[in-house]
C-alpha cells in the first residue's frame, strides 16, 4: 500500500453482531483489522460550500440531441414523421427497420418510396451515437464500447455474452452527479442527461454488433441472437434522469415492431439510493429488478463512501428497497463493492443480514463484487479469505449471497471502471 495512504488507516475496536462461537484469537483479529477511510485518490472530489461532496441532481443546461423516433411513444411517431409531410403509417415502417432490423440505413429500407426517403431516415432516425473505438476482451465475450454523442460527450456500454444470454450495460447519463470517490464515471462530475433514444440506441447499436458476428463466445441455439438482458449500471445515476429512463424501459418492453420486445424482468435498474425515484419506480406496475449499491450498511461510512446518503440514510433506502418487492414481487439485488479494510469487516456482514432480515424474509438478494481498479486508485478489493467469511456470514443469516462475476476488467469495462477516455 501506498505509503501516503497510512495516516488514513484507524484501528476500530467492534465487537457487535459477532458470532458467539469465535474464537478469541478471531475476536481479536477482527477488531484490530484497519479501518481505511474513503477519499479520492488521483482525483479532487468536488464540495459544496459545506465541505461535503458535491451532488449534481439536475443536469446543466445543455442544448438537447436531435428528436429521434424512440423518443416517442408509439401513438406520437405518426405525428413526428408526418411533420415531414409524410403519411403517418410510415412510422410503423421506421419503426419495424430499426427495432426489429436495428437498421438507420435508408439503403435497407426499399419498402419506403425511394424519393424522399433519404431525408425522411435523417429526419426520423439521425444519428445519435458515433463509435470513438471499441475494446475486446481476449476472448471476444465480451466488448466495450466508446460513444461520442451530437455534442461531443463520450459515453460507453459494454456488451458480454453469458452461457444463455448477452447481456449490454448501459449508460443514462454523460459522467456522473452521485461523486462516490471509489468509481471513475463520477470523476469528471455530471455533463448531462442521455435522451431516451440515445439509451435505446446503445442496445440497436449492439444487436447491430451481434448480428455481424462480432461477438465472441459460443453461441446458444440457432436462431438469431440480439442482447436479452439489461443493465443500467454504465455511466450516471439511472434514477436521477427519471423520466427519460422510464420512456427508455417502456420503449425496450414494447412488442415488436413498435420497441424491442424485451421482458421486463430481463432488465436491471440500479441506483445509489434515490429514495423518492425508487419509491416512483415502484408505482410504475413494470416489473424490472431494482439493484440498490449499498456497499455499507453503517451511516458512518456509507457517509463518506456513498455520498447521496446525506440525503438518505442507509434504513430510509433499505425500506424503499423492501417497498419495492412489496409492490411488484421482484426480489431486490443489494450491491456491495468489497474493499479491503474498508467495508468488508465481518462485523459489517453481519449488521447487513440483521437489517435486511429485520425487514422480512425471501424479498433480496446479495452480490458481493470484487472492486474493481481504478487510475490513480490505490483502493484495492478484499483477499479471498475476507471475501468468503463476509459471504458466508450473509448465507449463514439465511441471506442469498453470489459473488459478481466481473467481465470486463483487462479493458476497463467493469462495475466501477468506466471513464469514457478516448
């Protein structure tokens, strides 16, 4: 460890929520663990007038992306593409081209009359994301892509193939508001928000990879494959660009031509804990899984490690969390970076299964994730002796616990990594 970091190491003594049955020797060892602290490494966290860290939950005023066909529902894109002076049955042809074939090429679209047709794609279907470069995985399984949108922000989405599905993670913002000092998309602050198109065409954009074979790995079946899960834990906090996000998720669940025809179930929002947008979302009767990034489950550090918990504590967004299952029967995921000596005492595994088991039984679902590295970091993740005690505290509370598989991290593609750096 970096020899700068150790005024940052305390020794905590804690002894709460032990197991009866340890030792004195493993007592002892657990309480004189360090303690490290958060802070920014290679980077200045923004503060406020306060001291605290800077939260950005509205987007600075920025001039918007064209008006694309995805950004309307269904019922309103006869009325977009007759503003062209075009009959209004021909958005249900763009929409079957480019839902359904993830085409924006006007070359593909013969069955539209060939004058006029060029400037009728440009106007319902403008480009929104130009392809910066495009990293693989050795063994092709999986891909990270960096976007520039109209205005220059670079975004990026990362596309993995799993034995039974392809899952893309996704962006919903340019950079990030939340400022946790641990990942690198909050680094660089908040740009803006994406548009719903720009979301939806993260997906186009990738069944559009598949469908030319540039998707490594061992394909399942014979029929054609497109990507069948997603994940919104690319770049930016999904819930703070709340309304677009939603259009987005209704856009993906739509059947086929009219959206992409996904299941909802099929579809992952994550959050830092906006407590008021996760109790929205649980009104919204769309049955998508909602993954809280807790990563402590102690005010004392989520303070500092998660900031938005100044605004809502660890309890108010385990209870919005449970709500959540509540109303729509999804069990939530709870994210939980380990990192060492920082949040992966055992003490802290067991305070986590006691709060989540004070709220009922069978409604959630622990993922552990080995933290991911970042530049100029010199947090690192847990040993594999602490990780598996921390696991096996949760399974022991009757907590279902997997340990994240982190695709992605030769390429800066995992939970955490991603900076969008051309």
């Amino acid at each position: 460890m970096h020899a700068g970091s150790l005024s940052r190491y305390r020794y905590r003594r804690k002894g709460c929520f032990r197991d009866p049955h340890d030792s004195f020797e493993d007592t002892v060892a657990e309480n004189i663990r360090p303690q490290v602290r958060p802070a920014a490494e290679g980077w200045e966290q923004a503060k406020d007038e306060t001291g605290r860290p800077r939260l950005q939950f509205a987007e600075p005023r920025r001039t918007q992306p064209p008006k694309h066909l995805a950004d309307f529902a269904a019922a309103a894109r006869g009325e977009f593409v007759a503003q062209h002076g075009v009959p209004a049955f021909r958005a249900k042809q763009l929409s079957t081209h480019y839902f359904s074939h993830f085409t924006s090429d006007p070359a593909d679209m013969t069955d539209l009359p060939a004058q006029g047709r060029d400037e009728l794609v440009a106007h319902a279907l403008p480009p929104l994301l130009t392809e910066v470069k495009r990293l693989h995985t050795d063994n092709g399984d999986t891909i990270k892509f960096l976007w520039r949108l109209f205005d220059g922000a670079l975004v990026e989405s990362v596309l993995m193939r799993y034995p039974g599905r392809i899952t893309l993670c996704v962006s919903s913002q340019a950079g990030c508001g939340m400022n946790c000092p641990f990942c690198a998309t909050g680094q660089a602050g908040l740009t803006r928000n994406m548009s719903s198109a720009e979301i939806i065409d993260q997906i186009v954009r990738a069944n559009q990879a598949i469908a030319r074979g540039e998707l490594g790995g061992k394909k399942v079946g014979n029929s054609p494959e497109r990507v069948s899960n997603i994940v919104f834990m690319g770049m930016g906090e999904p819930l703070a660009n709340y309304n677009r996000l939603m259009h987005a998720v209704r856009t993906m669940v739509a059947p086929a031509p009219m959206g992409l025809g996904m299941s909802a179930r099929n579809i992952t929002v994550s959050t830092v804990g906006l407590v008021p947008a996760m109790q929205k979302l649980a009104a919204e009767e769309i049955p998508v899984t909602l993954a809280l990034s807790l990563h402590a489950p102690d005010d004392g550090l989520r303070d500092e490690l998660i900031p938005v918990n100044s605004r809502w504590k660890v309890d108010e967004a385990l209870d919005a969390a449970k709500a959540y299952f509540d109303a729509t029967g999804r069990r939530v995921s709870i994210e939980y970076a380990l990192i060492k000596d920082m949040n992966d005492h055992a003490w802290r595994a067991d305070l986590l299964g006691k709060k989540l088991n004070d709220r009922g039984r069978g409604w959630v679902h622990v993922n552990p994730i080995p933290l991911n590295p970042t530049p100029g970091s010199i947090w690192t993740a847990s040993t594999g002796p602490v990780t598996r005690e921390f696991i096996d505290r949760l399974e022991s509370a009757g907590i279902p616990t997997t340990l994240r598989d982190t695709r992605g991290k030769e390429i800066d593609g995992a939970c955490g990594q991603l900076a969008a750096a051309d």
